[in-house]
C-alpha cells in the first residue's frame, strides 16, 4: 500500500521497518519517542522488477523447480540488486523531502538457514531467495549511512521484548493499535515491518 505520509513532529527521531518477502518488502516509518511510537507511513517497496517477473522469483525456473542455468541467475540478481538500491534511495528521499529524518532502520526475515543445508531442490529456490532479497535489503540502508538490525519472525516478539523491555502481548496489543490510524491493510507483513522500526528506535 503507497499512501500519503501522516503528519508528525518532524524533529522526532524516525525509523523504518521492512518484512522481507520475495520480490517486495513491507516497510513502515515511525517516529519516536520509543516509549509511544507513532506510524507515518506504510507502504510495499519493490525488490524486483514487474517488466521482468523471473526477478521475483530469481532462483526459479518452469514448474517451480530450482534454476541450474546460472547466467539466468546473475542476471535475475542484478536486476534484484539494481531495483532493491534504487527502491531505497527514493524511499529515504521522499522522507527526507517532507522532514524526517530517518536514524536507523530493521528488517524481519523469514529465516537464515544456509541454504546449503536444503536438500530440496524446490525449497532451497525458496531458501536462496529469501537470503538475495535479504542481503540487498540490509545493504541499501548501509549505502545512507544507517545501521540496518536484522531479526527472523520466529523471535521477533522475543528480542523486541528484550529491546524494549516491554512484555511480548503488551507489545503486540500496541501494534494492533498503532494499525487503526491507518486506512490500508495491516496485517501480519505490516506489523512485523512496524515491530522492526519500533527496534530500530531503541
């Protein structure tokens, strides 16, 4: 969901979540004080490129089966590389140009198997993926100069708690609330993109 910025104290610190997915990422900006975080923005940001769809699924080939060709592969990765890049550079623009400074930012992955580890053809393909789309999106941020904190969703609530130092349910009650100011969807994706930038706020 693209839509207009929310009106904030411009002088806040600010931070961006994203919820790494294949071929996007969910991303959400809030400004601080950590304590009583409030969402300016939430939007999907493009990791691959809709005029070549085999960049969304990169390691992918017919019938869902893992691509052996591998200058199919290098080029998939860089067009992922080429969009994730520049997908970032006007995201932290434009939040820039309206005032927010944007202090740090946090991303949640799925996981951070090696993907070696897979025997599966077929889910190694999923596994490779998730770790390109994870690399390139901790990058980006590296490039303006932010620290970027990576967590997987299986422990997100845990190390936010830990962060925090708020309870697990008290931090997913504020989460279900910071939502309702919002007219789009706010659904796991987006709340995990919120619990990452609330982290980055620390």
């Amino acid at each position: 969901m693209n839509k207009a910025m929310l009106p904030g104290s411009k002088a806040a610190p600010a931070a961006v979540g994203f919820r790494v997915k294949s071929g996007w990422a969910a991303a959400v900006l809030l400004s601080g004080p950590a304590l009583d975080p409030r969402v300016l923005d939430c939007r999907s940001v493009d990791l691959s490129d809709p005029h070549f769809p085999e960049s969304r699924q990169p390691y992918h080939a017919r019938m869902g089966t893992l691509e052996e060709d591998s200058l199919k592969i290098s080029e998939r990765r860089k067009i992922v590389q080429r969009v994730a890049k520049h997908s970032i550079a006007d995201l932290l623009r434009e939040y820039a140009a309206v005032g927010y400074q944007v202090q740090g930012a946090a991303l949640v992955v799925g996981s951070q198997i090696d993907p070696a580890l897979i025997k599966n053809p077929h889910i190694r393909a999923h596994a490779l993926e998730g770790r390109l789309f994870k690399t390139v999106l901790e990058q980006a941020p590296h490039t303006h100069d932010l620290s970027c904190l990576i967590v997987t969703e299986r422990n997100a609530y845990l190390e936010a708690s830990a962060i925090l130092g708020r309870p697990e349910e008290d931090l997913r009650r504020a989460l279900s609330a910071l939502g309702r100011s919002l007219g789009g969807p706010w659904r796991v994706d987006q709340k995990m993109a919120a619990l990452a930038a609330w982290m980055a706020l620390r």
